[in-house]
C-alpha cells in the first residue's frame, strides 16, 4: 500500500481558480503580473524556487491592496506571491503574458488567476480527472481509518485478508490515476501545466517509470520548459539509482560527530532509510524498519538512516522514541541534504537497499514488501 497512498496525498500546489485572459503579453516575451489583495500597503515578493531553495526574483510595493510586475522568463515555471499579513503564499506557473491575481480572503492561496494557459491546463486537471481521483481515495482512507479503529479498540491489528482488500483498491485506483494522467497528457502534450502534473503526480511522489513514459509524450516545447527541466533532472537522478547501478557515495555525521561512510558497510546487506522525526508517514513505518533489523541483523544486514530534520534535539528524540538502534547520520540541513539530492529524494519515507558489492537491489520497501525481500535474500 506504501506507493498507492503516497500517490494521493499531495494537493495540487496552489488551490486557486483559473480563468483565461488575453494573452498580447505573450507574443512581446514579457509578462505583466498584477494583483488586487487585502493589504493596504507593504512589499509582495515574487519568488522562484532554485535547487530546493524559494529565492526571491523581484518585489514590488503594495498601494491601496494593488501590485504590478513586470518581466520575462525564457519558459513557464513554478513561481509564488508572498507577503506579510496573509497566510499562505500563492503558488502558480508563471509565463509571458498577461495575469491577474485577484479576490484572496485572508490567504493569497485562495486567489483567483487569470491569464496564464499552462496553468488553466493544469487547474482543470484538478477540478476534472482528480476531483473524482481523490474522491474515490477519500472513501477507501475513512474505511480503513475506520477499520484501523476498530481493531485498535479491540486490542487487535487488521487482519491480513482485510489488509489485502485495501491494498487491492489502492492498485486498482493507482491505476485509474495513471491511465486519467495518460489521458490528459495526450490532450494537452504541449502545454507546461502538463509537465506540471507529471511533476506532482509521479515525480514529487516517485513513479519514475511512469514519469518518464509520459515525459516522452510531450512536445518539445512543453519538455524544455522550466519545469520540464526539474523532470529531466529528476529522471537523470533515478537512472543514477536504477537496480543494478553502483550506489552513490555517502560521507556523513552521526550523531555522536563521527563521519560514516556508507562504503563502510560494504560486504553486507544495507538498507539506506531517508526518514525525518516530522515525517508522520516515517513514524508510523519505524516500527516495521525495527522489526526487521532485529530479525535479519545478525544475518547480516544493516541500516543506514539519513535524517531530514534541522533540528538536533528533534532528531535525537525521535531516534529515542522509536527505539532506532542503527547507525543514523544527519547533516541537519532538511531537505537540503546532500545525500538526498544525490539518490533524488523528493519525498520521504525513502528508501534505497544496497547489496554487499555496493549495488542498488531494491528501492523504497516498505512493511511487508521490506520482510519479504529479506527473507529471500537471507533465506
């Protein structure tokens, strides 16, 4: 069940309405980006986001609630509005045209755009195919929550054959999302909000190989936008992970200050677990990494776990709580992990089984997938 539910977890990167408007900007390569919101006066930040990090790419003064931009990108990309005094920043695609931004309550993600066709290409996605996507895993999540529940309050677990049931409509409905994301790609090969669904919907919840599928069938134009590039480098990072391939170096800390090597678990089994002591879904999951360790360690194999978190005593805590005896290293950066980056982790839980020569065998197993594999390797 670990990829389907991960599948519809996220939403979509900004919750706004999306109506067409002229488009004049767009044959001048510029865009004029201008809004009406309820603050009086201040600075609004256009932001854009760089290697993990959002780096600010302009500001304009806010007069009686309304702001202006003006500028030019070479392609459509992710970008946001910020400023003080509302909640959240609002997140859209920007490109050469002409966008308004109008009608947030206390919160620039309940905004209204107009202008930008990639992301009216995108937005309708969500309020069409994925409407009815997520309304389906919304039933499935409150029974199981339900089942889950009951059999708690009975001082039980969910039984196997029950489990299977909920694993088999997560599949089938994994399914339905890939063949509605198929179907909207074929309609709309050449827009950026099509790349910005396969961004979202199998690379920032890992389906490589249904990622680069429906990469190939975008135009150029649309897989040379900003956002194409994050997925070609999305899909180069995987290749570099792909079964078979040598893993990656790691060098890091632990939390005694010692420097680990993953090198140094080379001759045995090695499971390299990307977690974090925020993550809920790792949390939840420890148990199972812990259950394992004890069973298979002395046969040889070992884990390695890269923490996300910022913040030391979090992380140590965490390490504490769940009982995690392994070796854990952290460079207490979050996402800007360097081992992250390097094997392409854009979602955690994540995780990487390396063989005794070093190689990748098997990529985020999890529960019982995670037992199974060991039990035939150590059989």
């Amino acid at each position: 069940m670990k990829n389907f539910k991960k599948a519809f977890a996220i939403l979509p990167f900004a919750a706004v309405m999306i109506c067409s408007g002229a488009q004049s900007f767009a044959q001048n390569g510029k865009y004029l980006l201008k809004g009406n919101i309820p603050v009086a006066s201040g600075k609004i930040y256009l932001e854009h986001e760089l290697n993990g990090n959002l780096v600010k790419v302009d500001s304009a003064q806010v007069v009686n609630g309304e702001f202006v931009f003006k500028g030019s990108v070479k392609s459509p990309g992710f970008y946001s509005l910020n400023t003080k005094g509302l909640k959240y920043p609002i997140q859209f695609i920007l490109e050469n045209s002409a966008i308004t931004v109008t009608k947030p309550a206390d919160s620039l993600a309940s905004a209204e755009i107009k202008g930008s066709s990639a992301q009216e290409v995108y937005q309708s996605f969500y309020k069409g195919p994925w409407k009815e996507i997520t309304a389906i895993a919304g039933d499935i999540y409150s029974r199981l929550d339900k089942a889950e529940k009951a059999a708690k309050a009975a001082g039980t677990k969910v039984d196997s054959l029950t489990r299977a049931g909920f694993d088999k409509e997560f599949a089938d409905l994994d399914k339905k999302n890939q063949m509605a994301v198929k179907a909207y790609v074929n309609q709309h090969a050449s827009s950026a909000g099509t790349a910005a669904i396969i961004y979202e919907r199998f690379i920032s919840y890992p389906n490589f190989p249904v990622a680069r599928e429906l990469f190939a069938g975008l135009t150029k134009e649309a897989q040379q936008s900003a956002i194409g590039e994050l997925i070609t480098k999305a899909l180069t990072t995987d290749a570099k992970t792909a079964k078979g391939k040598a893993a990656p170096a790691i060098s890091m800390t632990n939390k005694d200050g010692k420097i680990v090597h993953l090198s140094d678990f080379k001759g045995k089994y090695v499971l390299i677990d990307f977690w974090a002591s925020w993550c809920g879904p790792c949390r939840k999951e420890n148990p199972n990494v812990v259950a394992a360790y004890k069973k298979y360690h002395d046969k040889g194999f070992e884990i390695l776990g890269i923490s996300l978190d910022s913040k030391k005593d979090a992380w140590l805590k965490a390490i504490e709580t769940d009982g995690l005896t392994w070796t854990q290293v952290s460079e207490l950066k979050g996402w800007q992990n360097s081992a992250a980056k390097e094997y392409g982790v854009n979602a955690v839980p994540a995780s990487f089984l390396i063989d005794p020569n070093g190689n990748v065998v098997g990529k985020d197993l999890r529960g019982e997938e995670l037992n199974q594999t060991l039990a035939q390797l150590f059989k």
